[in-house]
C-alpha cells in the first residue's frame, strides 16, 4: 500500500493472485479486474501492475530472449503485447517492468541502525569477472535489442492507454567495462535521457528507482534533485522507488530512507514543482532477524513517506 498524491494505491507484484497470469505467461482480463475489484472493496485503487519482466538474472527470466536477442524473442514480445492489452481492457494505468540481464548484484551486507542490516555494494569486492550466458554485450547491442523491444510495445501501450515504466539498470556498473562484460547502459543518468528519447510517446517513461538513480551519482544529494526535475518536467516519472542510499557510484548501503544522503522531502517537492504524478513506493527495505517477513520494515517506510507527502501537501 503506497501514498499517491490523491489517496491510496497499490502496485500488484503477484500476479498468481486472482488467476491474472495463465502458464503460458498471458494474463487473465477478468483475474485483473477481480484483483482491482477485491482491491477497491478496501478502498484502494490498482494503479500498476507488474509486468513480466521482472529485475531476475536472465537465466531466471520467463522471457530471456527479448534482451538477449535470441530467436524466441518475437514469440515472447507478442505475449507481452497481449497481456498489455490485457491490462487496458482490465483498465490498468500502469505496467511496471524491467530490461535486465545481470540481476541486481550485490557484495553482502552491513550492519546499521538497530542492527538491522543493510544491502550493500562495493564494485571493489566484486569477484566473479566470468562472463555471463550472453557473452560479452556491448552498449551497442543492448542499446539495439532495447530499441527493438520498444519500437513494438509502445504502440501497443498507445493503443490500450497503459503507460510503461521502465526500471533503471540496478546497480550501476563501470561504464567503461560493465560488469561480467555486459554494459548496462540503463545504469547512468545520460542513458536513461537516452532511453525515453527511443521512442516519443506519453506511455513511455521510468519507474523512476530514486535509490538506483543515487547509485548512478558521484554526489547524490545534488544529482538525484536534478534528475527527479528533468525527468518529472518531461512527463516521464510514471512511478517512483521511494528509497535512500548512504554513497553513491559503485560503492553504497541502502539504508532506512531518513538516514540516506538524499534529502527526501525535497525530493518529494521536486517531483510536485516539477509536475511529476506518481505512485511513492518503498522498495528495498533493511532486514532485521525480528521482522523476518519485513513487515514491519515496510510500514516504517511508508508511514515516512505518507508524512513528506502530508508536509508538502499532498
């Protein structure tokens, strides 16, 4: 449950739940419109759902030929092309989605406030320099296999009125030499400006990821404003990762977002004045050994965020 600026939302990570997914990978309208229905009897609104292309290295994906170009990846589009259809006639604003081949690499964690611990990135400790599934992958290919996925997907989201909203590549890795040679070329301010220039439309924009754009900066405190105004004024902040880090480029903790070097409530000011409207929600939270589910985690998060949105007047 998140805080938008005109009530409460929620963004559907499970899409098993009301039989919306069938084992093909294609979505169910009436299990969409009974998760929105169920969700309504609370009074809550289903804004985004998440598509399924999830943030998983690719040997884990559903779909691992859209982004490693592989034979399989015309086949794979059409259901994602179906099933944002799908989401149109189910009425849903928003898909939520990933472009990722690496996961999201980590190397451990730290110990931070109340003992609880935070997930964390130093590129100095990262070991494994094998190559990946892919091979090596250049910024020109990934760049050509993203460019062939949108071009037949926006027109689609156009048709049925669904925005999409791409996640940042997490974490950013070296721009010179990528990371397990593949260059994540969503892991940069600069790419992404590059990413919504593609194709030009108003369903194309960002899951705008506030602690992987601050994994991207030298100095987040400054960088990360700049970017929520670009991006916002653009009209391409179509959700937001509502998350602080302690660093920046290469080497961070994610952290209780209170404590992180981004100061939050003039984020959330930069996204009014700039005129983004979009969903806060927290993403990744600390873990702790006495909120093994991280429940209660969650609810620190969100009970922080609802309060800048009350402080800024939303």
């Amino acid at each position: 449950l998140v805080g938008t600026w005109s009530g409460h939302s929620i963004a559907c990570e499970d899409r098993k739940t009301d039989n919306i997914e069938n084992e093909d990978g294609t979505w169910n309208v009436a299990g969409l419109k009974q998760a929105s229905a169920r969700a309504a009897s609370w009074g809550i609104k289903v804004e985004i759902v998440a598509l399924n292309l999830p943030s998983q290295y690719m040997t884990k994906q559903r779909f691992p030929g859209i982004m490693r170009g592989l034979p399989s990846r015309d086949a794979e589009i059409e259901i994602i092309k179906q099933n944002i259809r799908a989401a149109g006639e189910a009425g849903i604003d928003c898909l939520k989605y990933n472009l990722n081949l690496i996961g999201i690499p980590r190397t451990g964690q730290t110990r931070g406030r109340g003992g609880a611990m935070y997930s964390h990135f130093d590129i100095a400790k990262w070991e494994d320099h094998s190559l990946t599934e892919a091979g090596p992958v250049s910024a020109e290919r990934f760049w050509e296999n993203i460019e062939y996925f949108l071009e037949r997907v926006v027109p689609v989201a156009e048709e049925a009125k669904v925005r999409l909203a791409c996640h940042p590549h997490d974490p950013a890795v070296p721009h010179d030499v990528g990371l397990r040679g593949v260059h994540c070329v969503l892991g940069s301010v600069d790419g992404l400006k590059r990413f919504i220039e593609i194709v030009p439309s108003a369903y194309h924009g960002l899951n705008f990821c506030q602690g992987t754009v601050s994994e991207m900066c030298v100095d987040p405190k400054t960088e990360v404003i700049e970017a929520i105004k670009y991006f916002g004024s653009r009209g391409k902040v179509f959700m937001v990762h509502f998350r602080n880090i302690r660093g920046g480029y290469l080497n961070f903790d994610e952290v209780y977002p209170d404590e992180g070097d981004v100061d939050m409530l003039e984020a959330v000011r930069a996204y009014v004045s700039s005129g983004a409207h979009a969903m806060l929600c927290p993403d990744h939270v600390p873990t702790s050994t006495v909120d093994p589910g991280g429940d209660k985690q969650f609810s620190y998060c969100l009970g922080y965020t609802r309060a800048l949105l009350q402080v800024a007047g939303r």
